[in-house]
C-alpha cells in the first residue's frame, strides 16, 4: 500500500513550531489580504486563512475592493497597507479581476511584506540561497517530504508545471535539497517519458487527471499541486470519484489520475487535503518570520 501523505499533521506541525514564536512577540503579527470582487473559491481560501490567523492568535483584516476596483485603486490599497506598523504580511489573493494589471498589483506589495514569496526580491532571494519569505505551496511541500522522511538528496525530481508561483521555486527549493531537478512544461518533447524518470514527481499544470500511468515510474513519490472542480458524473466515475460526486453534486481531481497514482506510486498527496493545507501553514510562517524581522527579533 502507497503512504498517503496527508497535510494536515504537517499544518498541525508547523502550526505549533509557530506557537511560542508568536507569544514572544510584543504584538500579534498582523496578515491583511486583499480580496477584488467576488471569486466562490477565493472567498473559501481567504476564509481559510483567515481561521488560521485566528486559531494562531494572529491578527487578521480583509479588505474587499468591488470587482471594478481599478489597477491604480488596488496599487493605493496595497501602499497604504505597505505603511501600516500593524500589517507584517500582505496578501493578493489571485484571480484579480481580468481588467487589472496584475502583475503591478502584486509588485507593488512591499519585499518586507510579501507573504507569499512572490516580489522579485525575494525570488532572488530563493535563488542566491539567502532567508526570505517563500513562495507558500513549493515550501509546503518540502516541509511535507521532510515530515514523511521522503528522500530528496540525490534523487531526480522532475517538476511538471513553470508558472511563477509553484514551477519555478518549486524546481529551485528541491535543488537547495541538492535533488536533481528536470522541469517540464507543455514543449516538453517525450514528457511521458521524461515523466517516468522521476523519484519524485510534482504535477502543477493545472489540467484534469492530465498525469496518468505512463507518466508515472512505479515506486515514485508523486505530489499533485493541481485543484480541479470535476461536475460531468461520468468523468467522476472514471476517475473513481462517482461516490463523492453522487454525495456532494461534484467533485475535486488533482492534476495527477487518482487511480493511476494510488497504484503506481509508493507515497502521493492526495487530493483535497495534501498540499493545500501546507499553503496555509507557510503563509503563516511567513507572516510570523515577517513580524520578528519588523520586530527587531531576527
């Protein structure tokens, strides 16, 4: 039987690591986020968040602009966040509205302030080796191999997916681990092929059941980044998913083929509750570490 590499012992984990590390602050640490319009499923993540912040005794504040905020409106909300003693952490929880710069909006949150690993500095950061905040789900998931004692010294990690935000730090985090790190994307040429010579394989390409048993060598550590609202009950049904979707009118799929993965791979995250509770913890990490620099405590 594969091991299932659950997040939510890790969360608890990291969870109380930060615990005395808050209480020897002279205030709480302070996480705003920045929530445009109206998105279903960001207003679940923000909520998330939000909980976390409070079973942590941290401070918490969500500022909802309309959906017809502007690029300009969103970049003075971040400024006036960027001056605020109390704000240790600024968040821009992501789709923003399709008329908004985002990349302007999510620069302009300041290097000292950046939550999620995002600013340009602190890529750079991640890049030289040197302490910053990083990029939430990528330092997740190492925090989530190393808590399941999943080798990653000397073993070929491929990662599925380039985007700014899992791809890229992802591939750089496994190579601090001094893993040998492959990156592929959809010009891959061969990537079934190329798939199969992983040990470990981490799948953010953000498509349905997109991995399945070719792409995956039997005995491989696979880690599915990918979140996919499934509503056709067919589709379900061959994911093996029928029971949830005939309980719920739905269901979520990983980038990875369930089954495919269940029975080829010897550890995987399964999908809901492998790699986004570990999203959550490292955001609050992040805003604690935050915090102790604005302190003067690191």
């Amino acid at each position: 039987m594969p091991q299932i590499l659950h997040g939510a012992p890790v969360q608890a984990r990291i969870f109380e690591r930060l615990q005395p590390r808050i209480q020897n602050l002279s205030r709480p640490p302070g996480l705003a986020v920045v929530l445009a319009g109206y998105d279903p499923a960001s207003e679940i993540y923000v909520r998330s968040k939000i909980k976390a912040c409070a079973d942590l005794g941290m401070f918490s504040e969500k500022v909802s602009p309309p959906e017809t905020a502007t690029t300009e409106e969103l970049v003075a909300i971040v400024e006036a966040l960027n001056a605020r003693a109390d704000i240790d952490g600024i968040l821009v929880q992501m789709p923003l509205p399709k008329h908004v710069d985002s990349r302007r909006v999510l620069e302009a949150v300041a290097a000292d302030k950046d939550a999620d690993g995002f600013h340009p500095i602190n890529v750079g950061y991640l890049v030289s080796g040197r302490s910053a905040p990083r990029s939430c789900t990528p330092a997740g998931i190492i925090e989530s191999l190393k808590h399941y004692q999943i080798p990653i010294a000397g073993k070929h990690a491929v990662v599925l997916g380039r985007s700014d935000i899992v791809g890229k730090p992802m591939a750089l985090m496994l190579l601090h681990e001094n893993a040998t790190v492959t990156i592929c994307h959809s010009r891959t040429v061969n990537l079934p092929e190329m798939c199969r010579s992983a040990d470990i394989l981490v799948a953010a390409i953000g498509r349905t059941a997109f991995v399945t048993a070719d792409y995956i060598a039997q005995g491989a550590v696979v880690v599915d980044v990918g979140i996919n609202r499934v509503t056709d009950r067919e589709q379900a049904v061959l994911l093996g998913r029928g029971a949830d979707f005939d309980a719920k009118g739905r269901t979520v799929v990983g980038d990875v083929h369930p089954i495919d993965m269940e029975r080829l791979a010897s550890a995987y995250t399964p999908v809901p509750g492998g790699v986004g509770p570990l999203t959550i913890a490292m955001l609050m990490a992040n805003t604690v570490e935050l915090a102790e620099r604005h302190l003067g405590m690191a």
